[in-house]
C-alpha cells in the first residue's frame, strides 16, 4: 500500500493547482432515514399550574442547600440542551451559508444556542486555520508573510480577477490543526481532492468506504494516511480535541464493515501539511491565518454526498459566514457582489 500512496502522491503533485480544488461529481449517498421537524411547541415554554398560582416559593424552598451553579457550567448546560434539541428535531449540522433554520428557530424560542464556528485569539491543536484572502492573494510579496505557497496546492498569489469568486475560495487554505507546539505544527488541508477513492487504496483494508474520497492533508508525509473521526473510545485513536480523533481504523473496520458505525464518520487524507518551530506562529501575527473552533460536525461533514450545482459553497466560504459581521468584510474580498448589494 505505500507504493500505491506514493504513486498517488506523484500523480497529485504532478497536476496543476486547479485540479486539486476542483469539484467532483456527487457519489451516491446512502439512504437516510430523516425525521420530521418537531413543533415550536416542543420547545416553549411549561404552562402554569391548573390553579394558576405562582410555584416558584415552593421550586425556592426545594433547592435550599444546593450550591450555586457557575456561569460557565451553566454555558455548558445551556450547550448540552440546544445540542439535544438540534437532534430532537431532526438538524444535519449547520447550513452551508450560516445558521440552520433549527438554530433560528431554537433563538426565536429563547433557547441558547452557542455558535457552531466562533474566532478565537490562540493556537491550539483541534483548530481550524482560514486563510486570509488579503496575505494570499497578494501580489506584493512584503505582504505575503506565507512564503511556501506549494505547501497548500498554489503555484502563487491567487489573483482574484482572473478566476470566479467561488473558484478562488476554493484555493484559499483551509487546514484541520492537529499538533501545535514549540517544536512545530501539522495539519490536514479540508478541502483538496487527490482525484481517489479509498477503494483504490486497498479493498482488503478499505473495501467498507471504497467510494469514500481520499483527501489530500498536504505536501508532507506523503507516504501516510491519516484517519480522522468523531468515534470515541476506538483502539490505537489520539483524542485531538473534544469529540475528534486520529488513528484507530484497525478498530473501527470490522464496525464500519458490520455498519454498526457510519462510513460518513470518516475522513482520509494523504499527507499532511506541517510548520517549522515558531512558523505558524509568525503567519498567525501577520495576519495570515483567522483561527476558528469549531464544532466537530463542521469539520467531519460529508460536503461530497450533499453535493449540488452551485452548493455547497466552498469550505472556506461557508466557514467564515457563520461569523457574521465579523466574517462580512473577509467575504466581500472574494466575493465583492455581497458588498455591492449590501
């Protein structure tokens, strides 16, 4: 298998940079049971008592003695209910162009809801990594603090006057971080298609997700394959954030084969993407990089499956519109339609 790893390596590196972005046509997704949306009134408030007095002095007189609950265990317990709500009513994850019409509605009910993609001021494994389109698509190079474009498939500065604006989101980096620390980073690249399938990899090991695409991570390690999953407590699997994983497939095949586990909790990708000691961090001062946390069905999700002309929008696009205002004016510099229509 690592001689067929190298040669899709080669193949790979040896194609343009468009042809790593582009899109391929939808594979046939597996059937799934949906369930219908529940009532608004499943989430609405309790009704008073029959006698319509107020109980609150006897709920007051219930919980003497209890401790306080602080803000951020509350926060988590707020978390955990819209979560709950989410599946109750039959949510997929969020939208590919910002909030799920669940989400909306759970607001519109006064429930909480954290947001499913938040801006963060640190680095730390477990986050996503966003190219900023104002350092990669520079032709000045004193503006470009990231000097090795090859590393993410580009053969230079994205020149957006010259390709579509979804065309140029699509090259924009968009990198899973797995390891970060003084010594160095690494990295998955979420949206660069090597143009396989796992089946050409290995029937005997990956005949379960034979149409499952293989991606590619990056420009390093090309003669390893990376697995990352939401599965917990697998075999041989390293925790690298709440709820995501690398490693362990040798555990989970039997129960992907046996379809006790989803296919769709998967990913595989060729390579990785690394940084030398103090490299990430000097991209990220010069305003290389916009660091997401994110929920873990963000960056599992099966964008292939759900495929449809003109949607999903590209990863990089959808991301940065779950942040709102805050992501308007990163938006407006791929796509400067959305300003003129402002």
């Amino acid at each position: 298998m690592t001689v067929l790893l190298s040669l899709l390596a080669t193949l790979t590196l040896s194609g343009c940079s468009a042809a790593w972005v582009t899109s391929a046509p939808p594979r046939a997704a597996a059937t799934r049971c949906r369930r219908s949306a529940a009532p608004i009134s499943q989430i609405a408030d309790f009704p008073e008592d029959e006698d319509g007095g107020d109980s609150s002095s006897d709920d007051d007189a219930d919980v003497r003695g209890v401790e306080d609950v602080s803000d951020d265990e509350r926060g988590q317990v707020e978390d955990f209910r819209a979560q709950m709500l989410r599946q109750m009513l039959g949510d997929s994850g969020a939208a590919e162009d910002g909030p799920s019409p669940v989400d909306a509605m759970l607001k519109k009910a006064g429930v909480p809801v954290a947001p499913p993609v938040r801006r963060v001021s640190e680095l730390a494994p477990g986050q996503i990594l966003v190219a900023n389109p104002e350092r990669f698509c520079s032709r000045n190079p004193f503006s470009r603090p990231v000097k090795d474009l090859g590393r993410f498939g580009l053969q230079g500065p994205i020149d957006l006057g010259e390709v579509s604006a979804d065309f140029a989101a699509q090259m924009l980096p968009v990198v899973f971080l797995t390891q970060h620390s003084k010594s160095g980073s690494r990295g998955l690249l979420m949206e660069r298609r090597t143009g396989a399938l796992m089946g050409d990899v290995s029937m005997e090991d990956y005949g379960c997700v034979a149409i499952s695409p293989l991606w590619l991570g990056g420009t390093s390690n090309q003669n390893s394959l990376y697995v990352l999953h939401d599965v917990d407590n697998l075999r041989d699997a390293e925790e690298v954030t709440g709820g995501l994983f690398l490693g362990g497939w040798g555990d989970a095949r039997p129960k992907v084969s046996d379809r006790s586990l989803g296919e769709g909790r998967f990913k595989f990708f060729l390579g990785a993407t690394e940084w030398g000691a103090g490299q990430l961090e000097d991209e990220f001062r010069a305003g290389a990089w916009v660091v997401l946390e994110a929920e873990p069905s963000i960056v599992i999700k099966d964008r292939v499956a759900s495929w449809r002309p003109g949607q999903p929008k590209p990863v990089w696009t959808e991301l940065v519109k779950h942040l709102g205002e805050e992501g308007k004016k990163l938006v407006e510099q791929v796509y400067p339609e959305e300003q003129e229509s402002s």
